[in-house]
C-alpha cells in the first residue's frame, strides 16, 4: 500500500467527497478531481509532516514525489531532469536546505542514523567498497524516490541492498 498525504490545493465550488474515500488511481489528478476529494492531493509515497524527520525532510519528499516521471540525466539538478544526487539536491533546496552536489559529498554532510531511526525524508545512501554511488530519499516502507540511470526516469522504488546507509539533514 502507498502511503498518502494530502498537499494543500486551491478550493473550489464542488462539493467535497466524504473523508476516507478514495478515487481509483489514474495517473493524472485534475483540479476538478482534486476538489471532490476534499480540496487536497493526494501524492504517493508522501510522508504527512509527523512521521517525517521534520517539516524540511517532509517538504523534500513531496518536492521528490512530484518529480515522478522526470528522466534521468547524469550531472542534472532539475527542475525538468536530474540524476541520483542532483534529485536529493533540488528536493532538499525546495525545502530551504543546502546540500553539496554529488552523492558522496552529501554523505559526509548528513548525520548518520541507523535503520531502525529512519525516517521518511531522509537520505539513503547505496555503498559500494569504501564509496557511495546511489542517493535516493526514504519514503517509508522500504522504499525511496530515486532517479536511477540513463534511460530511466524518477520513480519510487524498493531498496534493493541491504549495503546502505541514512543520512538526516540538518
């Protein structure tokens, strides 16, 4: 099941659905759709603030999630492409945080926390030998927003190595 929260969206004069229900999922929300759900959209993957790290992590995941569907280009920081650390950057700069450029520079920024303290909008770093190759940003459930490789494009996927490790933003 993909976790929900709701982003705040512009009201309008339709009445709102009853609150729990649910649209079938299509693809594409219009802004008459996201009315009668109650004035709010619903974005997969999305950490409501409490369960995220704090309200920048939270925001950084949104700005992710909302990249869904962007392709992948190596040394890009968005808005419109990115590659993996070029994603977490512009997520996190959204959110009114720095970080440095490359995956590896943005390991050594970050506070090192355990699994079992992480927390949706934090970094995941993938390992390889004494180097880190991949960042994507935790959603929760075992998975992240990543944009993986050339020929890809932003999604959400299950972390697929157990040789990783978290980051929090500070």
């Amino acid at each position: 099941m993909t976790a929900q929260t709701q982003v705040p969206f512009p009201s309008s004069s339709v009445p709102a659905a009853p609150r729990g229900a649910r649209l079938p999922r299509t693809g594409v929300v219009s802004a008459l759709t996201a009315a009668v759900v109650g004035g709010s959209l619903l974005v997969p993957g999305a950490a409501p603030e409490a369960a995220a790290s704090s309200s920048h992590a939270g925001t950084a995941l949104r700005v992710a999630a909302s990249k869904k569907g962007a392709p992948y280009r190596y040394g890009a920081a968005g808005p419109y492409r990115f590659d993996c650390s070029g994603l977490t950057l512009y997520s996190y700069r959204k959110a009114g945080k720095a970080l440095p450029r490359t995956a590896q520079q943005q390991y050594n920024r970050t506070s090192r926390i355990s699994a079992g303290n992480r927390r949706r909008g934090d970094l995941v770093f993938f390992h390889s030998g004494g180097s880190v190759y991949h960042v994507g940003i935790y959603a929760g459930s075992g998975r992240i927003w990543h944009s993986p490789k050339t020929g890809d494009v932003v999604r959400l996927a299950k972390i697929w190595t157990k040789r990783v490790s978290y980051g929090r933003v500070r």
